[in-house]
C-alpha cells in the first residue's frame, strides 16, 4: 500500500538515474529499531550523484510544519542509496511525521531545509491513518470491521484501553497470554491446583477479551477474571486484519493467529477438565509450546505483516 506525493520548487525537473538506470525512485518506511517505529529507513536506486559541492541532506516533514534532519544521503557508484535513521530517544517517528524530502544543501550540510527538493514521497489519506491506528494510537472510538472482513463485528461499545494501538497491543497482550501460561505451569509444579487453573482461565479471557464468545468464568470461583486489557489478542487480530483486508499476509497472520488462539483455548479448557493432576502435567508441557509458537510465530507475523504496509514511494519532486 504505496501513496506517493510530490512537491519541489517551480520549474525543478526530476532527477535523471546514471546512465543505464531507471529514474530515480525508492521506497521509505518506518520501522522497530528498539521501540516501536523509531527507525526511518530509505532504499533507492537511480540516483545521480549530487553536484561538486553539494549534499542530498533528508528530513521528516511534522504533521505541523516542523521538519527532522535525519542527515545526508550519499548514493553509491551504481545509483543506490541504502540508509537508516534511528531516533535517538526511541521516539515513534510515526506520531508526528508522515512525509520525507531530501534536499540540494552545502557538503557540510544544513541546520534547515534550503535547497532544491529533489525527492519526496510520504503517507497520506487512508494510508497514513491505518498506520496511526495500527502504530501509533486508535482514536478512542470503537472498531467495527467491516462486512466483507470475515471476522463479523466485535462490540461498538469496546474502544481500545488508553487508545492503544492495534500492532503494539496484539504483541503486548499476547505476551500477557504466555505470562499466565507459565504461571500455571509453575503452579501446578508446587501442587497448586486452583491456582493452575485460575491462570488457565486468565490465559483464554486475555486472548478473548470482554466481548469474546468465551470469555468468562472458566476456573468455577464465580467471577471471570482478565489480567489483561480487557480488549483481548482476538480482537486486536481482527482490527489489523480490518484495516489492512487488502494485504493478503496481513489476513493470512490474523487468521493464523486466530486458528492457533483457538486450540490454545480448547487445550486450556482440556485441562480444567481433568480430575487428575498427571494428566494435567502432560498437557501442560504441550501448552506452554503451543503459546511460545503463536507469541513467536503468527503474532509476529501478522505485526510484521502489518509494518511493511507502512511503507511509501519515494521519487523525483516535480
């Protein structure tokens, strides 16, 4: 999902590739360094060198005006330039900036913008507001997938605890799973039996959420109890897949996610079936693999699934 927009002062022409190459172009996109969409990235190919004396300098262009120098951009002898940028506070690009430019500046580069733009692109529209929503927050409203989703509604009256995003939550809340699944191991290591079975509970009503089909009482004590979010694995699943029902690895995790969420479940309530403690011990091991392999596998699939949609054409300014 590429959107690709164009500025540059009048009359400037777009910049031609070495001999040989394509005209200049490339694709940008905001990634994980050490949180959550702190690294701007840029790949291009076609790119002439700059003039004797001159630098390709980049910057992030704010929602505001404000622009963020990520420093020069050097092509290699074939045309390609391959940089990375890291915010140097871990902050998530993605919050405030949307856009990129790279400009005509003096070799020892410039505090502001003041040369000709020669590249542009960035995330506008839809795109860029499925990327806040999966990436950076939901706008405090409730998310309700459409028809032609497959996954059906999930309740109008559920926003997102603290307007979380969908990606970071899906990843958050599944860890939470995989917590109270060793926690159940770990219980039923000490002969703890009610205490196993309340985190088996804990463990399907994370995954559920409060608006899930099994959310509820599992364990028998008379409540249901959720030390997650309440908003549950499902249902962040079933948001991204929403918003990104174009991208076909996108749905493809979200449904993985949701097959294993589901034998996970059936397993947990296997478990609180059993009368003996031996044969809850066996399915226990089974268990705790079975929740690694989603946390590690089709959660992270689908986030970074979801992350490479985050992604925009960047080409000549015209």
């Amino acid at each position: 999902m590429f959107a690709l927009s164009s500025c540059a002062s009048p009359g400037s022409a777009p910049a031609a590739g070495p001999s040989g190459l394509s005209p200049a172009s490339g694709v940008a996109n905001f990634r994980d360094k050490l949180a959550t969409a702190d690294q701007f990235a840029l790949k291009m190919t076609g790119v002439v060198a700059p003039p004797k004396g001159q630098s390709y300098q980049g910057w992030l262009l704010g929602d505001d005006g404000t622009t963020l120098n990520v420093g020069a951009i050097a092509p290699g002898p074939d045309g390609s330039v391959t940089f990375e940028w890291n915010s140097p506070n871990s902050e998530n690009l993605l919050n405030r900036f949307a856009h990129f430019q790279a400009t005509l500046e003096p070799a020892a580069g410039s505090a502001r913008p003041t040369g000709k733009v020669v590249f542009f692109g960035g995330l506008d529209g839809r795109a860029l507001s499925n990327a806040r929503q999966v990436f950076v927050r939901t706008p405090g409203r409730p998310v309700t997938p459409s028809a032609d989703s497959g996954y059906g509604q999930t309740d109008q009256s559920m926003a997102t605890p603290l307007n979380t995003a969908f990606a970071p939550g899906l990843k958050a809340q599944a860890n939470v799973a995989l917590q109270h699944v060793q926690n159940a191991v770990n219980a039923d290591a000490i002969g703890s039996r009610a205490e196993m079975r309340v985190h088996l509970e804990h463990v399907i009503n994370i995954y559920e959420g409060q608006t899930g089909p099994r959310f509820g009482d599992h364990d028998g004590n008379g409540k249901a109890e959720d030390p997650g979010d309440g908003y549950g694995v499902l249902n962040y699943s079933k948001a991204i897949a929403d918003l990104y029902g174009d991208q076909t690895a996108v749905v493809s995790a979200a449904k993985e996610v949701q097959s294993q969420m589901t034998a996970i479940e059936d397993r947990c309530l296997v478990i609180l079936d059993f009368k003996d403690d031996a044969s809850a011990t066996a399915q226990l091991k089974d268990l705790m693999g079975l929740a690694e392999s989603i946390t590690a596998g089709s959660v992270t699939r689908l986030y970074d699934a979801a992350q490479a949609t985050v992604s925009f054409q960047v080409g000549p300014a015209q």
